[in-house]
C-alpha cells in the first residue's frame, strides 16, 4: 500500500472530484443505483456531516467515503450506511481498505454503533473489502432494483462497534 496517502474530510469545494469518482462508479453499473451524479446540495443534505472523507495522493483526490442515515427515527441514529468509491486508476492499491477503516474510526467518535452496506451481490470486490474490515453478510434482497432494465440483488452486510455498547 501507499504510504503517502492522506485521509482527511472533505467538503463542498472537492465536490467537482468527488462527484467526477461517483460518476466512474455509476458507469460501472454494479456500484449505486443512481444514474446521474446529484447536485451538491441533494448530496449534502443526504449524508452525514463528520464523516465524509476522501483520500489523497500527491495532491489528487483519489477516492471517498461517506454515511448516510439509514432511518430519521431516533432511535437508530446511531445506525448508518456506508458509501465507498475509489477512482479508477486507483483500485486495488489498498486505498479502499484504509478508507474504509478511518470511516469506522470516525464513526465510533461520532457515535455510530453499527454501519450497514447494501451492496451489488455482483461486486465481490466491495463485499470482500467489508468483509476484511469486520462486516458481517446478514442476507441479500433478490431483485431489490431495477437498472437498464435488468433487475439487481444486493447483499447486506453490517458491522457492529467494539467500542460502543
């Protein structure tokens, strides 16, 4: 792995990277269901706060990850689902993998006792990554989404805190 990666947060100013990273895992079609990037403020007001940072080499943003609520109700707000993207050029360098782990860490300070992942049952890459990082598979939803008009199982994976009782 690179050792000159830098994980910091992000914010409405790398919003044009950021964006650019989803777009290539939208293209991918085993990434999200979402078929266009959002605007910012469509994005910002769906994802959580503190926890949304990219990772850097050389002064290029090469991937992120953020949380979004997975309920407004009260009582998980301690709950939340992961989203991870990595730039293309950047995939298995083991960027993910650190992003992901200081995406736990951050969630642990900002009180978050379990994160959820909904991923394409198709995208063993993303589903081994959690897996690595204490995600537990806890089921999958057959055809739970339609796109281009083929229909798409997710597995579901989540991963409880240590630290957090």
């Amino acid at each position: 792995m690179n050792t000159n990666i830098q994980i910091t947060y992000f914010t409405k100013a790398d919003w044009l990277a950021i964006s650019s990273i989803y777009k290539e895992g939208i293209d991918t079609q085993v990434a999200t269901f979402e078929n266009q990037i959002p605007t910012w403020e469509t994005w910002d007001m769906a994802h959580i706060k503190s926890c949304r940072l990219k990772a850097i080499i050389k002064g290029e943003i090469v991937g992120w990850a953020a949380l979004s609520p997975t309920s407004k109700r009260e009582v998980y707000k301690g709950v939340a689902e992961v989203s991870i993207y990595i730039a293309s050029k950047y995939r298995n360098l083991g960027i993910g993998k650190l992003l992901l782990s200081r995406l736990i860490e951050k969630s642990e300070e900002a009180g978050f006792w379990t994160l959820q992942a909904s991923i394409f049952s198709t995208n063993i890459a993303s589903i081994t990554l959690h897996k690595s990082l204490g995600f537990r598979e806890i089921g999958y939803r057959e055809k739970i989404g339609k796109l281009n008009d083929i229909w798409y199982d997710n597995t579901i994976l989540e991963r409880r805190s240590k630290t957090i009782r």
